[in-house]
C-alpha cells in the first residue's frame, strides 16, 4: 500500500494522538528527573550535559513527528538528508578522497527515494551501484589505497544510505507498518537512554573493552529494559496495533539490534582513532553518533516482519 501520512492512513489519526502522547509524556517527566537532579537550578540544568541531550531530543522528536505526519516526499527527505550527513561524516572518519567521497554523498540520495517509488529496483541498487562504483579505482589516477576507498564507500553506501531507507518499506509495506515505525522509534530511544542511565550508574562488568570500554552487561540490561518500556508505552497508546508475539518478541530485536549499532560505530570509531563522528550535536557528537543504533534496528525489524517471526 502507498504511505502518505499518518492522518491519511486508516487509524492515522490515533497513530498521531499515539506518538504525541507517549513522546510529550517522556520529554515532560525526563524534564521534570533533570530538575530534581540540579534541585530547581535553572542555571545548572541549562548548563549540563544531560540537558543538552534533552534538547537534541526534543528536536528530533519534533522533526520525526512533523516527516511521519507530512507525506512520502517529507520523510524520503529527511532519510536522504540524514545519509547525506551522516556520510560526510563518515567519509572524513575513514579518510574517503574527494571523487569517492563526492560518490557516496551523491549515491546517498537514491536509497530511499527508490524505496517509495520503485521497491523492485531498491533490492538490487547494492549490486547496481557497486558495479558503477568499480570504474572508480580505474577513473582516479591519483596515487593511493583505492581498493581500500572502494571497500569503504560501498560499507558507507549500505550502512548509511541503504539501511535506514529500509523504513520506507516497513512504513508502507508491512503488516502494521505505521504501528512498527512508532514502536521501533520509541523502543529505540528508550534502549539508548536504558544503556547510558543502567550502565554508567550500576556498570561494572565490561562488555567488549577492547571495542567501546564504557560499555557494560549492566548496560545491556538497561538497554533491554528500555526498548520493552518504550514498545510497551506504544502498545498502551495503541492497544489494538502490537499485541501478542510481537509486544514480546519486537523489544528484544531493537534491544539487539541497537547494542549491534552501537558497538559497529564504536569499532568504526576505535579503529579510526577519533572519540566521536562530530561535535555539532551537543551531548552527542556527530549525527552518525546518534543513529548508530537506528541503522541496524530498521533493517533487522523489517526482515524480521518478512520473515514472519514478528
């Protein structure tokens, strides 16, 4: 089926009612945790770091709701405005020359438009594209590792382009796609903030301490209690959209899929010797360090609902 907006779809409008209820009351009560924890400091609280993770996300919250609601044209857009960002900051993390840098900036913009318009062709784009990207090595006569920069714009491409584009498909596609989309969302938000709260206040036992050395099964359990909360809020919301295998079973695949993105950017970063993709989102980094998470969820969800395990 066609995905236009959640107000034009069947039940849009209780999807919509749904995502501002639950994200309203998330932003408003994690507000309210951070002033008692600064005790009613405004000055302290504007000047902390969790309050200026507070604001990125509000903002993105903001903008997702706005692309969910908007239409197609909004919501490719923001996926192709996030690959394209994303992707420059990934190609200055592994070093990309400009032609193959210009390459992955430009392929960038043809995931998730194709996904909308024509699903046939996206399933074989990887294939497509990478022959194309072949003649590169051939086209820079320049001195260098091409092989290398080969290897890493396509990794770029479908890590950064390809992946999220998959929501394109889940959002129009699936069985109960527009539901999936939400609770995918909120499920993944809630594991991140689950990690970080679990983790740096009860971590002690490492994970993996030669990827990421913060990160801890403490964590992981965090992690997992957030994504069940954050499905589980979605399900309250909309209690006739997850029910049953899925309110069960859907928590554990973003729980795994987003510990799975966060460890594969954190070796990305490790290995490139830098701490963070960026340092324009305060409290976060780049924008790669805060959809790291994202990029393996929404592909693993979808194969999951084609699959039929969800």
């Amino acid at each position: 089926m066609p995905i236009s907006n959640l107000l034009a779809d069947p039940g849009g409008a209780s999807y919509l009612a749904a995502f501002l209820t639950v994200g309203s009351g998330l932003l408003g009560s994690s507000l309210g945790v951070l002033l008692v924890l600064v005790r009613g400091d405004l000055q302290r609280l504007w000047a902390s770091v969790l309050f200026a993770r507070w604001r990125v996300w509000a903002v993105i919250g903001l903008v997702f709701g706005l692309a969910l609601a908007s239409g197609p044209a909004v919501l490719v857009g923001l996926l192709v405005g996030t690959a394209i960002v994303s992707g420059w900051e990934y190609a200055r993390l592994v070093a990309l020359p400009p032609l193959y840098r210009t390459a992955l900036l430009v392929a960038a913009g043809v995931a998730a438009p194709s996904a909308l318009i024509a699903p046939a062709t996206f399933a074989v784009l990887p294939g497509l594209l990478l022959l194309g990207a072949t003649l590169l090595p051939l086209l820079d006569r320049t001195p260098g590792p091409h092989m290398r920069h080969l290897a890493f714009l396509a990794l770029g491409w479908g890590y950064l382009a390809w992946f999220p584009a998959h929501l394109i498909l889940l959002a129009s596609r699936a069985d109960g796609g527009p539901a999936l989309v939400l609770a995918l969302a909120f499920g993944t938000a809630l594991s991140d903030i689950g990690a970080f709260v679990v983790g740096s206040r009860l971590g002690r036992h490492a994970l993996a301490p030669t990827i990421s050395p913060h990160k801890t099964w403490e964590g992981v359990a965090g992690n997992i209690l957030g994504a069940y909360l954050g499905v589980g809020l979605l399900a309250a919301a909309l209690p006739n959209a997850l029910g049953g295998r899925r309110l069960l079973l859907l928590p554990l695949i973003i729980a795994g899929g987003a510990l799975w993105g966060d460890l594969l950017e954190s070796r990305l970063k490790r290995e490139c010797g830098v701490k963070d993709a960026g340092d324009w989102l305060p409290g976060f980094g780049g924008l790669l360090d805060r959809i790291d998470s994202l990029l393996i969820v929404i592909p693993l969800v979808l194969y999951s609902v084609q699959s039929g395990s969800l």
